[in-house]
C-alpha cells in the first residue's frame, strides 16, 4: 500500500468516526507515525475521539511547539487572545505571573517575544508542572522562568508583578458533560471545571490579581464566551480600572482585563 493510499484510508475513517478535519489529521498521523503499523494504531486511537494532541504529544501554540499529556488542558487557538492582549501591555523586562499554567503555555509564549521579561507559573497539579517545566526547557526559556506548586496566588508577595495572566477552568459543571468525548473523556477536569455556573476561579482569582500586581501593573483572564458581564463585574469588584473586553478571531468575548493604578495599593 502506497503512502497516499494510507493517508486516504485514514482520513476516511476518521471522517466516518465524526471527525471534521479528517484529511488534515490524516496528513499529521501520517508524518508523525514511522510505520504503516504505528499509523493504524493512532488513527484508531483518534477514531475513538483520543484527541490528536494526546495521541502526538505535542501541540503547537503561538509560535512554539509544546509538549502536552493528560495532566495539561490543551492549548487552544482562542487562547492566543490573551497572549496578544499581554504582549500589547507589557514592557520588555517586565515579571510576569501565569495562575493555573497548565502546560505553561500562556507564560512561555509571552516570553518568547520578550527576550528580557521573566516569569512564574502557578499550578495546583504536580504533573502540569513537570510538563511546564519541559515546556520551557524544549523552547529554551527555562532560565527565565520558574514554576510552582501553588494553589492561584496564595503565598505570593504583594505588589509584586506588571503582569498577572490566567486561564482557569471556567466551564459549568453542567455543561462540562454535554461536551465532545475529546474533552469529557480525556481532558483534566481540574482545568476546565468551574463550578455550578463556571464563574468559582474567578471569584478567588480575580481579588488576589489584585493584590500581586504592583500598582500600575496589568491583569487579563481569559472567559467562556457569555461571561464577559460577570467577570467585568468581579474586576470592577476587586478596584481594577480600566476594565475591558477583548474579543478573539471568531469575534466571541474572550478575554477580560483591567488595571491597578498607581494610586491604588491592597
Ligand atoms: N476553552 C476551553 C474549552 O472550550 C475551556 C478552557 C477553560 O476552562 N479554561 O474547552
């Protein structure tokens, strides 16, 4: 069987299991997999809805290429709102503080384009962790980057950072299990779970924002697509100024922000 034949067969298959961009996935498993055999056996896997970032290993982000496992949530490409959002707000040599890095994609992408900024990613799971620590080192930032375990800010000094970026898990609960098996069945509840109505990260998060930036310093969330009001409202709360919406590419409420004046200490 040819190579070309291979690719066909799987993009079929995938196609028939639901999959909407079956042939480009086909060409993915194709130039990944080094044997007719190792094809199959991720096909089948992506056939059964593995998502193909678990079954490759790695998922491109911004311009860097990321390891990810179980233990991470997937870096999305409405995700890279927020990046753009943080790029626009933060000088080069500024320190920058990623709450719930997961795989530490936010943190290391914006570093990427700030040669002398550096950072600290915060996660509750030890796993996610070790996968963000790998992320910097295969992209070489790791010497301007620190990660650990934490639980949001919890024991981080006071008026400490220009930059506070977060996405937490903010998805209801209820609607957690309506959907795709790419998410329900394989992705880490712990990063997508937000409580009843999806907003619990970020009556925590957002008051401890907060208190880490330095006055004048900058924070950003990324939000589920109908949240724009209530974490508007629970920036507002908390004595950010200039609180704003961005939206990402498809033109859906993505990102919320605001800012601690230089007047204003907690
Ligand atoms: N955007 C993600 C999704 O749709 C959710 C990310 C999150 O909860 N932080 O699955």
């Amino acid at each position: 069987m040819t190579r070309d034949d291979l690719k066909s067969e799987i993009a079929a298959w995938l196609r028939a299991a639901g999959i909407d961009e079956a042939a480009l996935e086909a060409r993915h498993i194709l130039a990944a997999a080094s044997s007719e055999a190792e094809a199959r056996d991720m096909a089948q896997r992506r056939a059964a809805r593995e998502p193909l970032s678990l079954i490759l290993g790695n998922q491109p982000f911004w311009t860097l290429d990321l390891r990810v496992t179980p233990d991470v949530l997937t870096p999305r490409a409405d995700t890279e709102t927020l990046v753009e959002w943080a790029l626009s707000h933060l000088a080069d040599g500024g320190r920058v503080v990623d709450l719930g890095t997961g795989s530490g994609a936010i943190l290391l992408a914006i570093l990427s384009e700030r040669p002398n900024a550096s950072g600290v990613g915060i996660d509750s799971s030890a796993a996610a962790l070790q996968v963000a620590e790998e992320n910097a080192r295969r992209n070489n930032l790791a010497d301007r980057c620190d990660f650990r375990a934490g639980n949001w800010a919890d024991g981080l000094p006071g008026n400490a950072f220009d930059l506070a970026v977060s996405n937490p898990p903010y998805i209801a609960s209820a609607v957690l299990e309506t959907l795709d098996p790419e998410v329900t069945d394989h992705e880490p509840y712990l990063a997508l779970d937000g409580g009843a109505d999806g907003l619990d990260c970020y009556r925590l998060l957002v008051p401890q924002l907060f208190r880490i930036l330095r006055p004048g310093g900058h924070a950003a969330v990324e939000i589920g697509y109908d949240q724009a009001e209530a974490v508007n409202a629970l920036f507002a709360a908390a004595g950010f100024a200039d609180v704003a919406l961005s939206r990402d590419l498809a033109g859906n409420p993505r990102v919320i922000s605001g800012q601690k004046t230089e007047t204003q200490s907690r």
